[in-house]
C-alpha cells in the first residue's frame, strides 16, 4: 500500500484539496486498495477547521466528493508512517523538513515536481482563485499517479 501525505500551510485549502482530488483518481482508477490519503499542515492556525468553502466550492463544481477532514498539524511520526509527503510549495517543504528533522529517505516533495514544475501550486487563500488551484492539483496528482504507473511501484 503506498502511503500519501498532502501537506500545506493550514491544511484547509491545499493539501485538503489534493487529498480529495487524489482520492477521486484512485478510485476512478479502481486502485483504492492500494492506496492510504491523508492530508496535514506545517502550522497549527488552522488545527480543527474544516477545508475552506472555497475548496468545497470548487470541488463540488467540478463533480469530485470532498474528504471529510479536520485540520491537524504534520508531526516526525508522519514521516515514518507515509511513503510520501508531498507539500504545495517551498516554504511548506523547508517547514516538512524542520518538522521531519530531515529528509533521509528522500520521502519529501513539492506537488508539480511530478508534472515536470518546479513551480509552487497556487494558493487561494491569499489569491482567492481557486480554479488556478485546482488546475495546479489536478495536474500534481495525475502526473503523481503516472510516475507511480511507470516507475512500478504500483
């Protein structure tokens, strides 16, 4: 089973985001036994919340079912306990290393770098745009689940 940890700033747009939308591939893809998706922050402003209405909003829109899920805080343990713990952008992947204590077994990565981007994904909750978002996880996610495909870890 490969073990997946979404991880942004608040865990209520982002990482919530790509946790729902992952799970949705999976299942589309009739892979859901052997996956494990959760979601986490590197900060604790946000810990108990729900995801944001506007990931719900976009969600929705676009017919994928949103994860029931609380915001909590990523902890070291999780970086024994997942396969991969995949964060939104730069700032969230020098907190993932903090947290973690380090990254010896090369477990930690920013979302598009599986799409072939260096780039962060786009966060709504200081641009509000949440198709920009969506765009950006759909595209993390696919490319996430086509390397796992090729690389035969699936």
């Amino acid at each position: 089973m490969t073990r997946v940890l979404f991880i942004c700033h608040g865990n209520i747009c982002r990482s919530t985001m790509a946790e729902s939308v992952m799970t949705h591939i999976v299942k589309e893809n009739h892979l859901e036994d052997k996956f494990y998706i959760n979601s986490a922050a590197t900060s604790r402003e946000e810990i108990g919340n729900g995801p944001h209405y506007g990931t719900v909003g976009k969600l929705r829109q676009v017919g994928i079912p949103v994860i029931p899920h609380r915001a909590v805080q990523m902890t070291k343990a999780d970086y024994d306990n997942y396969d991969y713990l995949i964060g939104m952008d730069t700032a969230n992947i020098r907190n993932m290393n903090r947290i973690a204590g380090g990254d010896p077994d090369e477990k930690i990565y920013k979302l598009l770098t599986f799409a072939g981007s260096g780039r962060d994904v786009a966060d709504p909750w200081y641009t509000g745009d949440f198709e920009a978002t969506y765009d950006d996880v759909i595209t993390g996610c696919n490319a996430f689940l086509k390397m796992l495909k090729e690389t035969g870890q699936l």
